[in-house]
C-alpha cells in the first residue's frame, strides 16, 4: 500500500424527499445561484418546479445556464462565467448528472481566473480558487458529486480534457434516487458501466498489499452486477436506484483509490472516441473495457485478473483460465445490458483509429496496470472497432 | 435503504513517515496545542520527541495531559479542561488510541462549557461548539480518528458513557501503521476484534435492501480475519499493519451505517462489563460477541447470519445451519487470536451479572437486529460467563 492523504468533505443528503434540504445547504453560502442544467429533462419530471419553489421560499436569486449537452462544452463555460460575474453569483448549482455537474464545476474555477478557462484544461493555467459547487444529481454513473474532477470538450479544436482541484469537490449532494425513475434503459445501462469502469481503473493496479481496497472495490462492482439489470426492467425499483447511486459516489470519490497506483488507460483512450463522435461515455467504456482486460492479460496481470474471476463472479479453476473466464463474463454482462459490442456498430470510422491512438498517447503511455504506447492503443482501438 | 446525511471532515494522512505533516495541519487552527496521551508508550518508541521537534520546528506552544488511562476517565477530562483555559489552547492534539481521541474530545467539548463535562454524558446538556481536534493514531482499534464519538468512565458513578457531535470529529488524522508495529499480540489481537465488532453492530441490522452497505461491510470483515492473525505472528509487517489501520477507521466512520437502523447490544453490554472492571473494550467484545449471535440466531435472524457465513466464510449449504457454522466460525476465529473466551477467565464475578443487565437496559431495551430486553442480556452474560 501506497502512502495516500484523503479527505471527502462533500455533505451527502441521500434519500427520497432530501431537496427539501437544499434551500439551508444554499443559503450556508449566500443567495444568488447560477442554476446548471442540461435539456429540460428536470422540467418535465418536476424537479425543476420543486427547485423553483424553494428558490422562491428561502428568496435566493438566481440565474440559469441552461442546455449544457452530455459532454459539456468550453462553450457552456464560457456562457456560465459571463452569467456569473453580471450577476454575482455566490455558488454554482448543477442539476442533473455528470455532465451539468462537470460543467457547474469549470464554470465555479473560471470565475476567478482572467483568462480563458480552457487554459485549466490544457495545463497553461492552475485552479487555484473557485466559487462553490453544489449537486442534486440525477443520474447515477460519473460520481461527480462527490469528487474534485471536471471533463469538458471543446469542438474547435476536437479535445476532451479533464481538470481536479480540491476546490472543485460540491459542499454538499443532494442524492434522491427516484430522480433516477426516469432514466432511460440505455443510459441507465451507460450509467452502470461508467461505475464498473471507475473500479476497474483503480481495482487493476500493479500496487501490492492493497487489499481492503480491492475488497470494497469488488463490492462495489457487485452491487453494479447485482442491480444494473433489476434498473433496467424495473426503472421505479427504489432499491435498484439507491444502491446504484450510492455506488456511483463511492466509486470515484478518493476512497478506491487510497493507497494505489491508478490505471485509466481505458478512459483517456474513450475520451478520444467520444471527443470526436459524441457518443455517450459509458457506451464506450462498455465497447473498450472487454477488449483493454483481453489486450493487457499476460503472466503479470494474471493473478489480479483472476482475483477479480473469484471473487466478482465466482469462477473457481486454474490461474489464467479464471482470468478469461472473468473477463468473458464482463463482456457478457455489458452484451446483456443490450449496450453496443463494437465501435463499428455505433458508427466510428475505421480510418480514424490511428488519430485517436496518436491523440491518445500524445502526451505519454497510458496506464499503470499495464502500460500501453500508440501501437497498443491502436490495436485495442482496432480489436473495439470488429467487436 | 433508509435516507441518510453522511459527512466525511477528517483530512486523513496516511502512511510512512506522515507526521512531518503534523505542523501544517496544526497550524491552520492555531499554535497552543494541548497534548493528550497515554502512560508512555510515545516516549519509548521516539515519537512524542519527533512531536517535540515538531514543536520547535514550526513554534508551537503546547501542555500536557498525560497518563490517560485505557477506559479514559472523566478525572482526565476535567484536568484537560483546565489545562486549555489556564493557556489558552487552540487545538486539542490526541496522540495515542482510542482513549487518548475520546479523552481529548471530551475535552475539546468541555472548554467553552461552564458545568461539568459529565453532564454531556448524561444528557444534562448539549455539545453546541468545541475546541478542534486533532489525531497521531497508534493503535488500529477504535475509528475515533475519523468519527464524532467519544467513550468516557466515571469511576465514582461506575458508569462508561458515550457522547457524539459532528463538532468532534478529528480536523486531521495522522496514520502511519508503522507506530502499530510495537503494539503487543493481546492488544492488536483485542483492536481487530474491535474492528470487527463495530462492523456487526452495523452489519446486522433489521433494514432491508443495504447491498452496497453489506459488501462494503464484508470487505471489512474480511481484512481483518486476514491480517489479525499475520499482524500477530509478524508485529512488523507494514501490509498487514496497514491494512488493519485503514480497516479501524473505515469500520467507523459513517460509511457502513448510512442507510440502516444499527444494533449496537453488544457494546452496551461490554460498557457495563468494563466499567466495572476495567478490561480491554476489545477483549470483552470477542467474549460476548459469539454469545450474542446464538442467542439472537432465529427464523428472522438466520438469513442475514447466513449471508454473513456465506460471503465472509465462504460456507455454503442449507440456511439455519450454515448460520450457526458462521458463528461457530467466528469463536474460533477469535480463540485462534489467543483471547479468553469466558468472562469468569477474565475475573468477572457471577454475582455481578444481574447488575449489568439492570444497567445495560436502564434505558430501554437494546439492539435493532433483534430488541433484548433484562433477562436476554441477563441470558447473554451468563452464557459468556460460563464461556
């Protein structure tokens, strides 16, 4: 185990009927809001009447920046700073998923800052300070309500870059899983993917001795195995939606990661697909993850492979043919939840691989679990592309 | 799954050679620290002169309260008390166990306080503000670095009291497993029971649909049936210290309750045990703790117990049985760690069981898992006297 400093200062308010808490958890840090949201989804299921009304209760202020797309862009930024500052805004709200969160996150950092915010992303600029951030998410899947991380893409000039400052993490998340009822069958498919795939970026380490880490890492990818197909044919199912939530935060909120070194060799080459064709993030991560475990297995990543064989699905057997075993399982699992099984399929170019792979590797190997240079990248990309 | 808030404050700083980063933290609240240990064991492994050195280095005023005992004494608290007012203390730093945190809790709530920090025991009054605190763990037992309770005796009412308070909760905790390496085999063998227990407390619960909470609870469980055993046979082995460190805090930080109604019988029982005779928390809880699960062991109880033997003992077969072999499974495990497995072997008189049981339900009946009323206590310690 790795020497590791954590600290998780999000206030969690989990449960049916919790925004009734969101108008004190506001006014904690003043009165006027930018409100954050994506396309009107909150609109028609109620939410954003409910929100009205305790704007209108707790005579907080706010202003909206409304639109903001599945993966949010620079532009959204750009348009929430500009609201922010005309209107002195004192602390972001987002509500939705990951991406209104991620964008309410950028928007919170770039007040501050002079130049252009996109400068956070490409490393010209650090986030020092940022207004505050707070949550009511409805979307169980990027665990941003309870993490420091922001992804944004900018079209001009085709990238998707990530930004983390301890600044960032939200005060507070309001988590009420009956916001999750009206999740659609494929992205609540997409949503559990993007949960497993945050445990295997960190469960798949070459750190020794971590083992209570590797433990709640399986557990939670348990309760993905368990409830991601009882959400699908059961939307309503409040314990479905409340166990996927709750996974989704802790998933990716610093507590997987204590102590190892961490892989995301699967997400940096997806953030290349998705930065160029807009699909949704945890539909390439379900296309990827089967042909990365595939492309990585050798005498080294064996054991740990296998480990996950035995103790998520419960294969017994010999070392390296538990560990295909288990990953067979994970590509049926994924085929199961009726998510696309190649790139092919969901309209990636072939003749676009190699930008990806470049784009991909350009600043470096990825991974940690095992590194891979361009040519790995591109054969993983190419054995994606037939499925 | 009930509605929860959890709130995870503590900043953790974790592994080798971490205390050089007790000056920063110390000084984000002030430079009048009062320094609450035990009987020593921090001057013969040279860590209270790293702390004094500490001190110099960064101009940090501090007194002393030294000599706090295994069950802390409300006696302590009170000197503590005294000692932040004569000087004008800004941060309460708890080198040591459990003992040393809870006593430098109480001792933060006492200050601002005009009567006797007693009265926040017994309910007489309210903790609305406190002194910060701070932690240097040595011992992997308690999760009182990262929580907001506190365990207090008083030797002249023979009562062992509980308080908690988000105000509480440890600032900074500084864990390195490498200060457990010199804690003795009956000792670290009492701190994984501990562990243990605090996860059954919340593990066995009434409250149905806790996947997530249940699998992370097994997790923990499970690295401490692990690496009790190695930490004993090998009191230097950095894995399993650390492990079993990181376990301690995870067991009781808020993680495994939210959501769930928690049992908690068992530790009221030991508290009368122990605040009579003064035994080690932990080795009270491994007698008890088989003698609980028999006797709560019904047809309600039974699926739960065996899951439990299922998923941490890996035992399969039909319900009742393999649920009486999980707890079976459990008094060997903690026999196997070298405790007594009798109160009448570590000194309890039988004359005084009926006491305990008048005491431990003096407000009301315990538990949640399953509600015991004075003569099921009465039954438990009987049964754990005769062993």
């Amino acid at each position: 185990m790795l020497n590791f400093n954590v600290h998780f200062p999000t206030r969690i308010r989990f449960g049916r009927g919790k925004i009734e808490e969101l108008g004190g958890e506001i006014l904690a840090y003043g009165n006027k809001v930018l409100l954050v949201y994506g396309r009107g989804s909150i609109k028609r299921n109620g939410l954003y009447e409910q929100i009205m009304q305790i704007f209108r209760d707790n005579s907080i202020a706010y202003v909206e920046l409304s639109g903001v797309q599945a993966n949010p862009r620079i532009s959204s930024v750009h348009q929430g700073v500009k609201l922010c500052r005309e209107h002195g805004v004192q602390l972001v709200l987002a509500v939705g998923g990951g991406s209104a969160i991620d964008c309410a996150k950028a928007v919170a950092a770039g007040v501050g800052y002079e130049g252009d915010p996109w400068d956070f992303f490409t490393g010209k600029a650090r986030i020092n300070h940022a207004l505050p951030v707070g949550a009511v998410l409805t979307l169980a899947a990027t665990g941003s309500e309870m993490n420091s991380n922001a992804v944004i893409s900018n079209d001009e000039t085709a990238q998707k870059l990530g930004i983390g400052s301890p600044v960032l993490i939200p005060r507070f998340s309001i988590l009420d899983p009956e916001y999750t009822f009206s999740v659609p069958p494929e992205q609540t498919a997409a949503g559990t993917v993007d949960i497993m795939s945050h445990v295997f970026e960190q469960y798949f380490s070459p750190t020794p001795g971590t083992f209570i880490q590797d433990r709640l890492a399986e557990a939670i990818l348990k309760t993905c195995i368990h409830y991601g197909p009882i959400a699908i044919a059961e939307p309503d199912n409040y314990e479905a939606r409340a166990n996927l939530m709750w996974a989704g935060s802790l998933a990716l909120n610093g507590l997987l990661k204590a102590g190892k070194r961490t892989d995301w060799a699967t997400h940096d080459i997806e953030h290349e697909i998705s930065a160029l064709y807009d699909i949704t993030h945890g539909l390439g991560l379900a296309i990827l993850t089967p042909h990365w475990m595939r492309y990585v297995l050798d005498a080294q990543t064996a054991p740990r492979l296998a480990e996950y064989a035995r103790n998520v699905w419960n294969i017994t057997g010999e070392e390296t043919m538990i560990a295909r075993a288990g990953i067979e399982k994970t590509a049926e699992f994924f085929e199961s939840l009726r998510l696309a099984t190649s790139l092919s399929a969901i309209g990636v170019e072939e003749n676009r691989l190699a930008e990806m792979a470049t784009k991909a590797t350009s600043r470096g190997t990825l991974g940690a679990f095992k590194k891979l240079e361009y040519q790995d990248v591109l054969n993983i990309l190419h054995a994606a592309y037939g499925g």
